[in-house]
C-alpha cells in the first residue's frame, strides 16, 4: 500500500478550523482546505478592490454573513490553488482580528455554508495522503510545535526537511537492489549460472543496511532524552536545601524556602533546560520519619516520583556532618542513577569531599550552594553527562529517529540478520524473498508507504486543531 492508498477519511470534503491558539491575540487565522475553499471564500469575502482572484496573493476587504449582509470584520485573505498548498488542495487562509469570539462566528459562517470542522492534526494528515510529505515529516510538524529546547527545535526541522526520510528511501533501495536479484532467481531455477552471489550480497546488505541501520539505532538511542526530555528528583532530608536547589536552578522564587524543616508538604514540578535537554525537574517533600499527616503524604508523593525518575539528586547538608536518615536516602534510591550534592559549601569552604565517597561509592559527589551558586555548572554538566551517556551537545542536522522509527529500524535490522544467516547457509531464494521482504515492510513503515490505519490515526490525533 502507498500513502495514496489510504483512504480519504471523509473524501471530497472541505474543511475548516481556526488555526492560531485560543485567547486574545494580534491576528487570528482560519484555515481552509479542500474543493470548495475558493467558493466558500467568494461567499464570504468582499475585496476592497474588485479584481480577479489571484493565487497566494493577501488581499484586503471584508468579511460578511451572506444571510443579513452583516459585516463580521475587517480581513486579510489569501487564496493558494492546489497543488501549491500545505495540503495540495486548494486553501484559503483569512486573517483576522485575534479576538476568539470573532474567531468564531467567521468558523461557524464558514461551516454554514459547506465547509465541515476539522479533526486535530487533518490538514497535515492531508499533505501527507496528499504525497506532499512522508510520516516523518508529518511527526516533525508536531515535535517542531512541541519543542521546549533549542536543539530539540533543531531535530525537527531537519526531519521535517527529509533527513530521516532521505537516510530510509536509501536503506529501502539498497534492499529493493537485493531483492531484484533473488527474484530473478526465483523466476529462472534452472539457469546454470548462480545468479545469486552471496559473498556480493552479504557484501552490500552489511555495507549498505546493516551498518547504516545500526548507526540509525544508536542515534535514536542517544537522542531520546533530547526528544522526550528527562524527570530528575531532588530528594532529601528536611531543610538540607532543596526547595533553594530548585529555586537556584531556575534562577526564580518558585518554591517557598524557610530555616523551618517540613517546609516543602507538596510536589513541585518546573521545567528548565540543560544543555539542550528539556529536564523536568521536581522538588519534593524532605523524607523524615515522625513527620505529622499532610507532610506524611508529601513524603508518600516523593517516593512515587522517586521511581519514575531518570535521574536523583540526593541532597545533603555539607555543613553539618552526614546522618543516618541521609543514609536511609541512599538505600532507598538503591540503583537508579543519582549524584550526591553537596549544598551549603559556603559554610563549609573548602570540604573535602572524599569521606563522601566512602558512605557513598555508587554515587558521584559535587560540592554546591543554593545560596551563592557556586558549583551550579559544575552540577548541570554532572547531569549532562549522566544522561547523556557522556556524549557531545548534538551536532546540529543530525538524524534521530524516534521510539516509534526506533522499532521498526530494529525489526529490520532483525530481518536483514535472518536475511544474513540466510545467506551463509545458501538457503533457496523464495526463503530470501521472504526476509528481504520483512525489512522492506518495516522500512515502509517509518516513512508512511506501509503503516496500518491506526498507526496514523494515533500520530495524527497528537496534533493540535488547524494543523
Ligand atoms: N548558607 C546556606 N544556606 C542554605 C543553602 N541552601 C539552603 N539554605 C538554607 O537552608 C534552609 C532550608 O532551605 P530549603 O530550601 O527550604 O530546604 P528544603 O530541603 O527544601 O527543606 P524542606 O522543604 O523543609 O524539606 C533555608 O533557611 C535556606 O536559606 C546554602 O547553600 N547555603
Ligand atoms: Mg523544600
């Protein structure tokens, strides 16, 4: 199946939606898509200047109900003829004031007379049916919408040019190249001559595919967390300073911070950004024990984020000599990844940090203070490196599939192994046929040619209305 051949969910229709966010705003823009954008516009819209419609042209005038001649707002609207549109249809955009209510009755003239309400995402589905760009490109609309990182903006404008598309097509004709062979094979038994030469093709399928395919793998392994981002959990005992850690990080007031242990009773999440990897970072309730009821619960929601995290920051008071409950901390964190911070160094200038790593040898310490700031870069490059796998800031262009690509670069890359083995063990060309068929599916897939119904159902309701 290619991307043409799945169907038009509601074939032939025209629709509408209001394309910019709800709330006042400068302008506000509604989108139109399908055969009877140009009619639906003619209905509607009166120019200033009487003259003929001409395509990607903003032209001023006004908008009117055509019922009661009723004016609804001064306009700017444009008209773009298929195929040179965002969905290949025909399309009209009118721009008006970015008042919502505004925004709402042109939508419900618009609807009234023949256009029909878009679902999220439907005009990008439609450029995608419409052959105008693969499923990569259509995932890279929403990730470039959703970016919280300036590399993660990066990674999806270079997909959304065709990066990734461009590294699949390759991998698919090499395949295609093989397959074309074996066919042959499969066609003419008989012949004397081998017409497949194994040594050739396992040749290429490692140089080719199996090596491109694995360089493909690891890229989407490391570049998850600039894509998804990270949870890392302060954790602590009362009054060690995390709510000032937080705070420090941020570089704003956000949590309330006092001398008073048990400040902290509720979980605190904010956003920020390390090195181009969106981190979530939440503050939480210190954990002690003999705390009263609602801190109680506080401590409860801090062991849940505990277990969801990526990544810990044990705190510790390095004023104040290490103590039990801080130990206790330790065990409760057990394996997952976490950095022992230091805070409060400014009391205790010059601490040697060595003692630490003898009650903790799993975890990494860094010397801070919430209160000057001091060793805040040191700790960001400590996270940095402990999520990262120690790897470099991401190379700008880069490509990096994500968990979705991510599977079916593996089931190729499964399929090209048993093509391999295969091989090796000259089995008959239809056995071949099939394998090489299996990674040219799970190629297909990525780009769009081959994926199920629901898979795109699934990708295109991630989107927002009037994308
Ligand atoms: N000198 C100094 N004081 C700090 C530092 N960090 C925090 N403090 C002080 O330590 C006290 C507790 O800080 P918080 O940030 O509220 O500590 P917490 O760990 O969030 O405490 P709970 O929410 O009660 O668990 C406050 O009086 C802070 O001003 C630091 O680096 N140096
Ligand atoms: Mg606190």
């Amino acid at each position: 199946m290619t991307a043409g051949q799945h169907r038009h969910d509601r074939d032939g229709a025209t629709i509408a939606a209001i394309a910019t966010p709800p709330g006042p705003g400068g302008i506000g823009i509604i989108r139109i898509s399908g055969p009877a954008a140009g009619s639906i516009l003619s209905e509607l819209f009166i120019p200033h200047r009487q003259k003929p419609r001409v395509s990607h042209q903003l032209t001023y005038g006004r908008l009117v109900d055509p019922a009661s001649g009723r004016p609804l707002d001064e306009v700017m609207a444009v008209f773009m003829t298929a195929p040179h549109s965002y969905t290949r249809e025909d399309v009209v955009e009118i721009q008006c004031h970015g008042s919502f209510l505004v925004l709402q009755e042109i939508l419900g003239l618009v609807l009234k007379v023949g256009a029909v309400a878009a679902e999220p995402g439907e005009f990008t589905k439609r450029a995608f049916l419409n052959g105008r760009i693969d499923l990569t490109q259509a995932e890279a609309v929403i990730e470039l919408l959703q970016a919280k990182t300036g590399e993660g903006m990066q990674l999806a404008l270079s997909q959304l040019e065709g990066g990734l598309h461009e590294r699949i097509v390759a991998l698919r004709e090499a395949l295609i190249a093989i397959k074309a062979v074996i066919e042959v094979a499969i066609d003419f038994p008989d012949e004397d001559v081998e017409i497949i030469k194994p040594r050739q093709m396992l040749n290429d399928l490692q140089g080719q595919v199996i090596t491109p395919l694995n360089d493909l793998i690891t890229a989407a392994e490391r570049g998850r967390i600039f894509r998804e981002g990270i949870s890392v959990v302060i954790l602590g005992r009362p009054n060690v300073g995390k709510s000032s850690l937080l705070n420090s990080l941020l570089q704003e007031d956000r949590a309330i911070v006092t001398e008073i242990p048990g400040t902290t009773r509720d979980i605190i999440e904010e956003y920020l950004d390390i090195r181009g990897i969106p981190v979530r970072i939440i503050d939480t309730a210190g954990i002690r024990q003999g705390a009263e009821a609602v801190e109680e619960i506080g401590i409860r929601k801090a062991r849940q984020k505990l277990a969801s995290a990526d990544l810990v920051l044990l705190v510790v008071d390095g004023a104040v000599a290490l103590t039990e409950e801080d130990r206790a901390l330790a065990e409760i964190i057990g394996g997952q990844p976490a950095i022992l911070v230091v805070n409060k160094i400014d009391l205790a200038p010059g601490k040697d940090l060595r003692p630490y790593q003898t009650d903790f040898p799993r975890f990494a310490p860094v010397a801070i203070s919430a209160k000057t700031g001091q060793g805040l870069a040191r700790l960001e490059a400590a996270v940095f490196a402990e999520v990262s796998g120690g790897g470099e800031p991401w190379e700008p262009n880069a490509c990096v599939p994500n968990v979705r690509h991510a599977a079916a670069l593996a089931g190729a890359l499964a399929a090209s192994r048993q093509l391999e083995g295969a091989l090796r063990e000259n089995l008959p060309p239809d056995l071949l046929a099939i394998e090489v068929q299996a990674g040219l599916d799970h190629l297909g897939d990525i780009i769009g040619e081959t994926t199920t119904d629901d898979v795109l159902e699934m990708i295109f309701t991630r989107f927002c209305l009037g994308k």
